[in-house]
C-alpha cells in the first residue's frame, strides 16, 4: 500500500464534511481523519476507531473544504 490509504468507512459531520476511518498499518489498525477540520485520531483498532470517528461527526460542524 506504499503511499496509500484505503478507506474503510465513512461517516458525515454536522457541517457536511466526511470523517474517514483508514487502514493505517497492514497489522490491523485504523485512524480516522476529518475532510472538514482535518482532525484526526491515532491508530487503534477497527472497532475504536469506528466509535471515535462516528463521535467526531456527530459534533463537528465543519463544512467540507474544496
């Protein structure tokens, strides 16, 4: 995957903006990343990660940048 992030799951924010959980490691581990406020988690796993995204969107109100 040398440069590359496959994305997993997506989730919508508030604002409109995608947060995206990603693999990060071929090992198993995800992070999330914010298209609207470009926050972003550490790597955990899926499950964590997912929950952590999702709690990301559901109070971000950033609209998506272009």
């Amino acid at each position: 995957m040398a440069g590359t992030k496959k994305v997993v799951t997506k989730f919508a924010t508030q604002g409109g903006a995608i947060v995206s959980v990603v693999e990060a490691r071929e090992n198993g581990w995800f992070e999330w990343e914010c298209s609207g406020c470009s926050e972003s988690g550490l790597p955990r796993v899926r499950r964590f990660t997912n929950d952590d995204a999702q709690s990301h969107a559901d109070v971000c109100r950033a609209l998506p940048l272009d």
